[in-house]
C-alpha cells in the first residue's frame, strides 16, 4: 500500500485536489475528521480535555465546542501543547488504525490529507509527500473569501504555519493551485498518470 501525505497552507486547496484524488480512485483520510473523530463524547481525549480545560470548553450537548478551545490555545502557546499533547496521540492511534484496516482490505492507494503534516512531525506516517501550492497573494485572498476574515485575521493564520516555501521544498510532488480549479484538475490527473498508473515514483 502506498500512503501519499498530502498537505498545504491552510486554504491552498488540499480539500480541493483531495475531491479530485478521490474521483481518480484514491482513499482519502482526512486528518482533520480524524481530529474530531477523536474528541467526541465518550472518547478518552473527550475527558482529558474537560479534565485539563474545564467545562467552559464544552457546548450545551456536551460536545466540545472547538471556537471556544481555539480561542483558548490560540492565545496560549503553553496551552495549545497541552491541548495538542492530548489529541495528537489520539489521532496518530486512529490513522493507524484506520491505515492498518485499509492495508487489510488490500487497498493500494491511500491519501492522507493533513494540514499540519510536516509541522506535526508525522511524515513517518506518509511514504511520500505531496503539497497543494499557492502564492502568498491568492492564499490571503481565498482564506479571507471562504472564511470571511479580515485581511489582518488571514495573514496572522498564515504566519502561524510554516512557510509554504519551505514546505514546497520537501515535496515529491508539487501541485501548483495559483491557476484555475480546472487548471489543478488537469494537473493531478497528470501526476495520476504518471506517478500512479505509470508506477513513476521519481
Ligand atoms: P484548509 O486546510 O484551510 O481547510 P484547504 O487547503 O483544504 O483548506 P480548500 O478548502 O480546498 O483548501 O480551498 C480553499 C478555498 O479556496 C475554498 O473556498 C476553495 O473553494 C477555494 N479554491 C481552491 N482552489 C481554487 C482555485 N484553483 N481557484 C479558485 N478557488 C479555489
């Protein structure tokens, strides 16, 4: 089984050449699903988090309302590895599990889309790394459309994440989304051609 990781900055468009992945055939896990899989009520890290936060982090169902702890550990590096130190065991035990299950079926080809897939350190997770490129410029101008910030609000999550530049250089493979949605069709379904169907892993 190969285990394409594939990741970006945030609104570079990785859910975006995920969908098209998907239509080609992949299995995607997306690592951000995981993430809430994993702080559902009745999961341990659902009980370390009230444990460690309190229950002002929780909505009124129970269910952990994730604006509230954002705000929390945006602010607070101490409290973010905190957080993080909690749910990053938690998912890496679920995408193992669910990578295990997939090389059971026999799948061949497994995507595993995460945001914060060099940052978080589990590249060992991943045989190779694919990252969804685009320039500082149309990354402010997609993340303040889609999320409706300001442009201060979508720079300072950009600052937040290792540099694009820097995550480009550690790829196998480049996808390059300054263009047109079509425009990174085009090239993935190229790159399946190529990498996948042709067997090229450069
Ligand atoms: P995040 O990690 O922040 O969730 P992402 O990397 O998965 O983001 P997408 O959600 O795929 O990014 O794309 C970000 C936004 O940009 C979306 O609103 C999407 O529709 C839009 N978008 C993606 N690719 C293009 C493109 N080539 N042209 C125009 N808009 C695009």
């Amino acid at each position: 089984m190969r285990v394409i990781g594939l990741t970006g900055g945030i609104a570079s468009g990785k859910s975006t050449a995920a969908r098209v992945l998907a239509e080609l055939g992949a299995v995607v896990i997306d690592a951000d699903q995981l993430a809430r899989d994993v702080v559902r009520p009745g999961e341990p890290a659902h009980r370390e988090i009230i444990a460690t936060f309190g229950n002002g982090v929780l909505n009124e169902d129970g269910t952990i309302n994730r604006a509230a702890l954002g705000n929390i550990v945006f602010a607070d590096p101490a409290a973010r590895k905190r957080l993080e130190a909690i749910t990053h065991p938690a998912i890496a035990r679920q995408a193992e599990k669910t990578l295990a299950e997939l090389r059971r079926q026999g799948t061949r080809l497994v995507v595993y889309m995460a945001p914060l897939l060099i940052e978080a350190g589990v590249t060992s997770r991943v045989d190779e790394i694919w990252v969804v490129y685009v320039d500082r410029e149309t990354q402010v101008r997609r993340l303040m459309q889609r999320d409706g910030l300001s442009e201060t609000d979508a720079l300072q999550r950009i600052a937040s994440q290792m540099p694009m530049e820097e995550k480009r250089e550690l790829a196998r493979v480049v996808i390059d989304n300054r263009g047109a949605e079509a425009e990174m069709a085009r090239q993935i379904r190229e790159i399946w051609e190529r990498d996948i169907l042709g067997g090229n892993r450069g």
